[in-house]
C-alpha cells in the first residue's frame, strides 16, 4: 500500500480566491518577496470577463492545496503564435519530489484553449534560488542571454506620457 497522495489539477474559480491567495503569501515568503496582493485582487484580476491570469490549483481529494500554478498568455513574433508566461507556481513542501510542478506546467499548456496552439512556456526564475533553477534546468527550460527582465512600476507610468 502506497502513501502517495492522489493530487488531482484544476482550473481555479472564485471561490478558490482564498487558498490562491494563501499559496502565493508560502511562495513570497519562500522568495523573500513582499506579497501586496490579496484575495479581493486575484478575484477582482482573475476571474471577470477579461481576466488578467489564469490559475491552477493542485489539490488533495480531501480538498488540501498543495500546488497553484498563475499564468497570463503572451505572443511572439519570434515562436509565431501564442504561449503562456507562468508568473507563480507554487507546490507544498509536502508535496514536493513528486512531479506535481511538472503536472502544473504541462496542465497550464493542455487547459489552454485550442486555438492559441501554445509554442513555448516562459518564465523567470531568481538567480538565488538554485534548487528551482535545476528543476526548470531538467525540463529542457533555457537562457535567453539576448533578453533581459525589465519593469516598469505604475508610479512611473507618467514617464511615457511626459513630453517635456
């Protein structure tokens, strides 16, 4: 007889804002980021008629969260069509070593609809996190060493629009 838990994926709705939003605060503070948002944000961005992200949750068939997965499409000229850009993913340190953040990605490509024919995955990974770098490092993730992260925060928005 196994241990193994069944973690099963699915697509997250409203009523998940909650534990989303609960497994973003374990990653942030795995990170050392600062988390802002709040369960009112994911609700408010992610499930409305035009939502910002779409998300993943991986859970238990007794309902425990132990993986949630935040994605956002994204088209390149260079791949010719559409991909997704996982934003968070996240697996319980009880869970871990059981291939679910692999289950996370491939689910993020296969519930995305048809016609966007996914070509790529994109994401970041922190130079100081080593242990998830190997793991994107084993699924085939690579360097762009032409491209680099650059944000503009909201506040600086008027930059673009100053014309003095």
């Amino acid at each position: 007889m196994s241990n193994v838990e069944i973690i099963s994926i699915r697509r997250a709705d409203a009523e998940d804002a909650e534990r989303l939003n609960a497994a973003l605060v374990a990653l942030s503070e795995v990170l050392g980021d600062t988390h802002v948002a709040d369960a009112g944000a994911l609700l408010r961005h992610g499930f409305n008629d035009v939502p910002a992200f779409s998300a993943l949750i991986a859970e238990t068939q007794a309902g425990e969260l132990r993986g949630a997965l935040l994605s956002s499409p994204v088209f390149s000229t260079t791949y010719g069509g559409a991909g997704i850009y996982v934003s968070d993913l996240w697996v319980s340190d009880d869970a871990r070593g059981q291939g679910l953040g692999r289950r996370l990605l491939a689910a993020a490509i296969e519930m995305a609809p048809e016609s966007w024919d996914v070509r790529f995955l994109k994401l970041a990974v922190y130079d100081d996190n080593p242990r998830a770098r190997a793991f994107y490092d084993r699924l085939g993730f690579e360097d762009d060493p032409r491209e680099t992260v650059l944000r503009l925060a909201k506040t600086d928005f008027d930059r673009l629009t100053d014309e003095t």
